[in-house]
C-alpha cells in the first residue's frame, strides 16, 4: 500500500479528472477511516426547472466518488468501482457535505460508503459500494 | 393511470429537465414494457483524462434516468426513485445507447432495470432501481 | 408510533416467527437508534461441510431481520422490506452478533443496516435494506 | 473453464451442501446462460405462523445460489459471493420455481440475476448480485 496521501495530493487529483471537476468537488478532512468532501452546486444538476432539486444521479456519482475517495485516503488512489447501492433519503438542493467512511478494507474487494448532505445538515443520500483494491487494479482518475 | 406517453411527450419532459438535457438524452423507441433511449457523449463525462474513459457516476445517472423512463412509458410520467444498484461492467467512452425494462409494475414500488451499451455494442454497465409509483407520489421531472 | 417495545417483548415476537426461531435469534441489547441481536448456530447453516463455513443466505437473512428489528426497536414491530442489499467480506463460522442501526427514519420508508460479526469479533457480512413504514403497512412478524 | 457440468452434477454438488439441501434445491433446466431451479418448501421457512409466509431472508438466500448456479452451469462450480441485491415483489407461499440467469460473464467478476417465483406464477422477488470468478477463487460448495 502506497504512503497515504495528503489533502492536497487527493485535491490534485481530483483536478485532473473533468468530471470531478465539473462536481467541484474538494476534499476537506481526512480522519482515520474516514474523507470529507464538499461538492458545490451548478445549475445543470438540477432535475426539475421548477422545483430546483438535484437530480438522483449527482446524488449517486457523489456517494460514488466520495466512497472511492475514502478508499484513497488508505490507499493512496482511488480503485474501481464493481457495484453501487444508493438510497435517497430526500430531495436535495444546493452544495453538498459529504462523508465517506470504509466498511471493511479488503486485499481484493473492499466496501466503502458515503452519506451526503446538504447545507442544513439534512441527509440526502447515502449508499456503499464494493471496490476492486486487488494488487493489478489500473489506477483510475 | 395516465394515457401511455408518446416518444415526443417524453423527449419533451427530457428536455425541460436542465440534468436530463446535459446528458443528451433522447427516447428513440418504446416498447411494451421497455424503452431505448440515447445519451450523447461530452467531455466532462470523462474520469481520466488520459485514457478518456465515461466516469461511473455518469453510468449511474443513465442507469437511474432510464429505468424511470421505462416507468414513464407505461405511468405517464417518472416518478422518484428510492433506491439504486449499479454494477459496472466494463470501461466505457462515446455516446451511450440504453434499454429500460420493467421488473415488476407495483401499485405502490415498481422495480424497473437499465443496461447501457457503447457504439460497438458492448455492455458497460447495468442495474435496477427501486421507484415510488403510489398515487401520491409527487412528479418528478 | 407505537410505544418502544422491551427487549422481552421483541423476543416473544420473533419466538413466535418460525424462521426467525429456526435462526436462534435474541435480541439482547437496545440503543438510541440500534439493536444488538445474536443467532445461535445450527449445522444446517453449513454451505460446504468439509469447511463448514455459513451459507451467504444465512448471512443475507441476518441482514434482513436485524435491521428491521432496528426498525421494530423504534417503531413498534418490523415491516415490510423493499429491498435489501448484503456484501459478504470474510467466511462465517459458528454463532453470530449482529448490530442493527437506522441510517434515516422516514414516514414512508426507512433505511436502516447491519453488521453481522463471528465470536472473534470479525465483521463477516454487513448490508442495508429499503423498508416500508408507512401507515398501512400490514404487520410482519 | 471447466466443462460444463450436466444437471445431474449441479444436483449432486447441490446435495453435499448442507443448507442447500435444507432448501430442498434442484436443478430442472440448464438453457445457454440461464438455469431452472425448484426449491421444496418447509414450515421453517415461515415468517408470520398466522399467514404462513416465506421469511424474505429465504427468497434473498434463493436468489443468492440461483444466480450462482447460473454462473456454475458456465463455469463448472458456483464461485463466492461478493455482493447481492434482491427486490421483494410479493409476499410469496408454497414452493417456490427460480429462473438465473447471467448478465455479463467477466473474468474477474461476473453479475448475475435471479427470479422467484410461486406456484401460480407470480414474480416474488428478484435480484443480482456480484460473483468472484477469478481463477484463484476458492471453490464453493
């Protein structure tokens, strides 16, 4: 396993992937088993003209990234996703606070998860997904 | 339930949705049980920027979109998705060509699944979501 | 909502359940928010008697049950699941504790998960399930 | 790959596992990538004594080795599972008739689904889960 890598390390990372980008997505913290990241808010997120709620698909990629990103804390690189599960808790609106925590780091499989909130500290979604961390695994962005 | 919708009155929902119309979405068939939409590739979609690969969040979202628009054809309108599974099949790039079904049509939850191909044909990713299809369940876009 | 049941009150539930008997679980401890349950071995559990390691749907089955009795802990009795999903990280020997919590409460539906750990204290299976706690919602046992 | 096994193999490698057995499995078709699977009900399997119906824990726990046996009657043997999503449909009674089928062969992981069904015909609950095909994956039972 590599060195852990800094805030900044991951925060370069992230920049150099056009849809993390697009996300504006940032970590914040790195805890013991645990990232914080921020996603900030575009108007082409938004699912309904109307309502403005954030459509269920940025809700995913988020819990995706941020899950994956827990990883790479301990890692030093995030891993590809297998699988994904996510559950919508309720509609969301505007910049996200995320959480990602690691469920069981594994030689091949491990199982990550993530909780995203929005401004108020109302959860919105959370999900977990298995990610492939076995030796030959390609980096991705 | 409502009248079953027309390929234009459903692309015309896609189109008032800011998020539905940045992925390029587009229905181009609808069958019984079953819908065929089209999503047009951008290069913000791309995880890595070197290898030029569509990130998995973006997968997720067509998965979620076009599961619901299977609900659509047959209830008139998406309604909210509860809870997603997405498994990742392979590396993905380009434009996207999906396939929505019906699982089980509930008067209440509908399980409904999508499996999105590239242009070679190849399937890259897949997954049912859980949708909430009561009668007071608000619409979503 | 119901009056939070006792510890002895869920028991007498799930004793008069026949799988949930079958399955020796107890419910021996509750939590703002969780559960903590323990199932008692049995050798029809066993998927490979060479190895004797638990049946993956024994595990799945635990999931199921220990995190609707978080539900029940708060609302009175189990409901109905919607969904489940259950990640299998390391075999499982032997009698099992599990740790049901609540992830989001909801009216109409509930997230809630669970760990499932062997007598060494290693986490061998863990998952989340969609369950439906709306207001009809007929009783299970 | 091994060659492909015959029915009476999956049946036999079916009866030397404890808890398959419990669950009265047997395989009745073997179709290019799908299998037909009965499984023998038994009072055990109850949830609710006054209703009489099957506990979700064992419909999760069939859909499990359904779709495992669908990869086993391509592989030679069912492989570990990763990780598994089932959706319950209906409250299910009686026998039980299951369907699995693969959704994308891969050489690491491979997805595959399942469907249960009761005597009339009704779609009880479905699901997929992650496989591990690997070569170096253990056998199991």
């Amino acid at each position: 396993m590599a060195d852990t890598p800094s805030i900044e390390q991951l925060n370069a990372r992230l920049a150099k992937s056009p849809f993390n980008s697009w996300l504006n997505l940032a970590v914040t913290k790195i805890e013991e088993d645990a990232i914080e990241m921020t996603a900030g808010w575009r108007e082409e997120w938004v699912v309904n003209a109307e309502r403005g709620y954030t459509h269920g698909g940025i809700l995913a990629a988020l819990v995706d990234v941020v899950a994956d990103y827990a990883i790479a804390a301990k890692h030093g690189m995030p891993v590809p996703t297998v699988d994904l599960r996510v559950d919508f808790h309720r509609a969301a609106k505007g910049d996200m606070r995320c959480v990602g925590k690691l469920v069981r780091l594994g030689s091949q499989f491990t199982t990550a998860e993530a909780y995203v909130y929005d401004a108020s500290g109302a959860l919105c979604a959370s999900g977990r997904g298995t990610y492939f961390t076995a030796p030959p695994a390609p980096p991705k962005a």
